[in-house]
C-alpha cells in the first residue's frame, strides 16, 4: 500500500511539473525572451494608463508573470514580471506613482516607492517593490539620484528610476532581462513588510486596470479592462 501511495505522489509530481513548470506562462515567456521580435504583439508600453487606474504601466515588455502564477516547486509569485525582450540596460524602469523611493544599503538591484495614501483606500499606506535592476554581474542600473542609502527621495509618476537588467545573485544563472514589481502593505508603524510573502502583498490588477491575478487572467497578452490611449 505505501508503494502505491508512494508511486501516485510521484506521478502527480510529474503532472504538476509538466502543467505548471512546462505547461502555463513558462511556455510564452521562454519564447519572449528567446525571440521577442517575434512576439512584438505581446507588448505592452510604459507609460501605459488604463481608463481609472491610478497607476501607469513602469516599464516596457511583456507581462509574462502575474500575481499568484505558480511558476516552481515553492511558492506562489508575489507581484508582475515585466520582461522587456532587449538587453541588460536597455528598457527604462518609470515610477508607476508619486511617492517617496527607499534603495536600502546593499541593495544592488531594488527600489521600494513609498505611497503615503494608497490611491484605492487613503487611510492606508502601501509600498511598490521593483527589483532586478541590474546587470548579471550585479553592477547596478538605478539612476543615480537613487544611491545605497538613500531614504525618502520624492518622485513623481513617469519619473525615471533606472533599468531593467537580469540579476539574480548568480552571474552564471542570469534571469531574463525583466522587471519585478510587487505591491507591500505597511506593518503599521511605516515599514514595508516581506514582500516575498504573498499574505505580505496586494493584487496589483486594480492599481493598473488590468487583471494580473493569474487565478482569474485569461490566456493571452495582458490588456486593459478599459483601454484608453497612450500619453
């Protein structure tokens, strides 16, 4: 009896694996990064606002990842992964609000925009993670008015803030070049919380008018759920 159980949990592991890691949006972001002119149609721009959404889309790509994709073996993806299909230092990352921009000491990558008043409930304080500008060998590609250190800088929507790379710790495992965005809430006392923690962070579909939850997303480019036009 234990043999069985045994071999059905490896069968199901190996359908999970071939749905979830082979199968989903694996499928279409290995073939962005590996030919995005391509797939020129699954871009969307920065600068991007749709119709009632408070914020603008940060940076150029294609929204490969969403909230809650399940993309490996632990975990559940806690924010947007915008890969841009050119390369380290080549697509601008934008403030996607006004805020407040924290790059904490040793932060080769990462920024973190401050939102004293959240647009969607103002009695409340959120934070706007944004990493892997860099490159592989983790030399940085913040702008430089966002040095280690730096606390509070104000910023406002469009403002520039640096460029998507590929950093990952590792420069023989480079990711692809793509942006990571993640909405944090507060603790309470004015500090972000764990962003690698989904209970930590917020769908970031009504902060862009766009369904990025991946529980609910249709398959298929990313779109407005009210287009508007470009500024």
């Amino acid at each position: 009896m234990l043999i069985i159980i045994i071999i059905l949990g490896l069968l199901s592991l190996i359908v999970w694996v071939g749905v979830t890691y082979l199968g989903g949006r694996n499928g279409p972001v290995f073939a962005f990064i590996k030919d995005p002119y391509a797939h020129q149609d699954w871009i969307t721009p920065s600068g991007l606002q749709c119709q009632n959404a408070p914020f603008i889309i940060p940076s150029g790509g294609y929204i490969g990842y969403l909230y809650e994709d399940v993309f490996k073996l632990t975990g559940k993806h806690t924010g947007i992964d915008i890969f841009g299909g050119v390369g380290a230092g080549e697509m601008p990352v934008y403030a996607p609000y006004d805020g407040f921009i924290t790059r904490e000491e040793g932060w080769k990558s990462s920024l973190i925009l401050r939102i004293p008043q959240d647009p969607l409930q103002p009695d409340r304080q959120i934070w706007v993670y944004m990493t892997h500008m860099a490159d592989r060998y983790g030399n940085g590609l913040i702008d430089q008015l966002f040095p280690a250190g730096a606390k509070d800088v104000p910023v406002k929507q469009g403002q520039i803030l640096g460029f998507q790379g590929d950093f990952s710790g590792n420069p023989k495992r480079p990711v692809g070049v793509h942006l990571h965005l993640s909405i944090v809430k507060d603790d309470g006392t004015g500090h972000y919380m764990n962003e690698t923690i989904l209970a930590n962070t917020l769908d970031p579909s009504p902060y862009f008018g766009m369904n990025l939850n991946a529980k609910t997303a249709v398959s298929g480019p990313v779109r407005c759920l009210l287009s508007v036009g470009i500024d």
